[in-house]
C-alpha cells in the first residue's frame, strides 16, 4: 500500500474526528474521540518517521504544496 495515500488517509479521518468531538456532548464522547485522534497522530508519526528513515520524503521536492500548512 502507497504510504503517501495512507498517511492522506490518518490526515482526513483525524480532521474528522476534530470536527466531531467539537460536536460531542458528553465528556465521554470527548474523551473517546481525543483517544482515538492520538492514536492516529501517533501512526502518522510512524509513517512519517519511516519516510524520514527512508529518505522517501525530499524536502526540496517542489511537487507538494510548500505553502500549506498542515491542517491540524
């Protein structure tokens, strides 16, 4: 599986699960989601981790955006 399209993937779901424990009502809910966005930030710390070990991820290379920020 393309590590690219899985750390995109962690990326989405962890805007996600931000915007619904804004929602979340109970502290429990909160609690739930706050657990679960740590792990997925953890996973993409891996991959990220993993790509840096690799030499996969090229600071220099121009075809990603430079000028934007990480969204969370």
């Amino acid at each position: 599986m393309d590590p690219e399209k899985m750390m995109t993937g962690i990326s989405n779901e962890v805007l996600t699960l931000l915007k619904n424990m804004g929602k979340a009502k109970t502290p429990e809910e909160k609690l739930t989601h706050s657990k679960t966005i740590k792990n997925l930030c953890e996973s993409l710390g891996v991959f990220l981790n993993l790509m840096s070990d690799m030499d996969l991820y090229d600071d220099d290379d121009h075809d990603h955006h430079d000028d934007e920020p990480i969204p969370f």
